[in-house]
C-alpha cells in the first residue's frame, strides 16, 4: 500500500493540540486560563488559541468569565458536567446516576 495522506503536518498538529487542551480541561478540579492551559500543555499559545477556537465551535469546550481585567476568559470541559465521570455526578455529597436510578 502506498502513501496515504492524513492532512497538513499543521492540521495534525492542531488536532493533537485540540486533544491535549481537551485532557487537560478535563482533569482540571476548575476552568483554566489560556495561559494555564499554555503551561499545562506546554504548547505555544497562537497554537494554543487556535486549538481553544476549535474546541470552542465544536462544543467541546465551553468559556465562561468576561474577558476583562478581573475576569479572564476561562475555558473548560463542556461534554462532561463539572464533578461528573461516566454518568455519574456529586451532589451535596451523595452520588448519583443520571440515568434515573436514585
């Protein structure tokens, strides 16, 4: 089988990009900042933003907070609710299935 071409060595860095903001935001206890998720991830931050803008269009990503000095952008999980993993969410202590079991 001969060459096949995944996309541009720029796309697929994007995409690698988007999965790394994407693991981050969700391991992260709070939404984060462009420049925590640069830290984080260690990418640049133009390529960081990029990555942010797709996740954002895409619905992966949700940014919360006003943009203004005070109240930076933030961004964080958007497919998962916050303290939710696999369908199953805190609340005031207890644990929950969404499911409608009790």
């Amino acid at each position: 089988m001969g060459y096949v071409s995944r996309g541009s060595d720029e796309a697929l860095a994007l995409g690698k990009a988007e999965d790394a903001i994407a693991s981050s935001l969700a391991a992260a206890a709070a939404p984060l900042t462009l420049e925590e998720l640069t830290t984080t991830t260690e990418l640049k931050r133009v390529t960081c933003q990029r990555a942010i803008d797709r996740l954002l269009e895409s619905g992966r990503a949700r940014r919360v907070g006003t943009g203004r000095r005070g109240d930076p952008y933030r961004y964080e999980n958007a497919l998962c609710p916050p303290n939710e993993v696999n369908g199953w969410a805190e609340s005031n202590g207890v644990a929950r299935h969404h499911e409608g079991v009790p």
